[in-house]
C-alpha cells in the first residue's frame, strides 16, 4: 500500500473498500497476541467489553503502523526518518512533536 507522489487518500478508501465488502485487516488474532505481548496483557484475563476494546485498539495500531510504511516518501520523507530515528533512540513521543495519529481514525481524509 505504497503512495504515489500525488496520492493521499488512497489507503483510506482501500480500507473502506474492505470494509465495505465486510473484510478486515489487521484485525488477526497475531495482531492481537503481539499488542498482548508488547504491553504485557494475558488475553485470557480479558472479556466483554474490554476484550473487545484491547482488540479494536490492537487493529487501529496495526493500521496507522501499514499506513506509515506505505506513507508518501517525497512527501513526508524527512518526517518518516525523523520518527524512526527518534524511535531508535526511545523517544516515542512523535504524537506531541509531530501530531502523528495514533489511531486509523485519527487519519485526515
């Protein structure tokens, strides 16, 4: 999911064409059980609705993360590598310096 230099919009309407047919991405169980690891959750302690919440937080992070992969290079080029290295060196507060979305909803259309 790659982005011309003069696309923007793309990734979000390849997710609501997705959606729209009544598939989901990111939405795996891998996906759940990486975010479970990396914050230290046991899934099986978790039900109803705050399962259902752990997982739907799981599948927006999923989302912005394919999303900034694919994010336009010519366009945001300097910003990406900003963040990635800024990543390596464990500052991860790129939301407040950058205004980086830290949901799929958050995204500008």
């Amino acid at each position: 999911m790659y982005q011309k230099a003069n696309e923007t919009q793309s990734f979000q309407a390849i997710i609501k064409s997705v959606e729209a047919i009544g598939g989901e991405i990111g939405g795996g169980e891998h996906v759940h059980k990486y975010l479970a690891d990396v914050e230290g959750v046991d899934l099986t302690t978790l039900t109803g609705d705050a399962l259902a919440e752990f997982k739907k937080r799981a599948t927006e992070l999923y989302l912005v993360s394919l999303c900034f992969n694919g994010i336009n290079r010519e366009k945001y080029g300097a910003v990406k590598n900003c963040i990635l290295n800024n990543s390596l060196l464990g500052d991860d507060n790129t939301q407040e310096l950058y205004g980086t979305p830290a949901r799929y909803d958050m995204l500008q259309a």
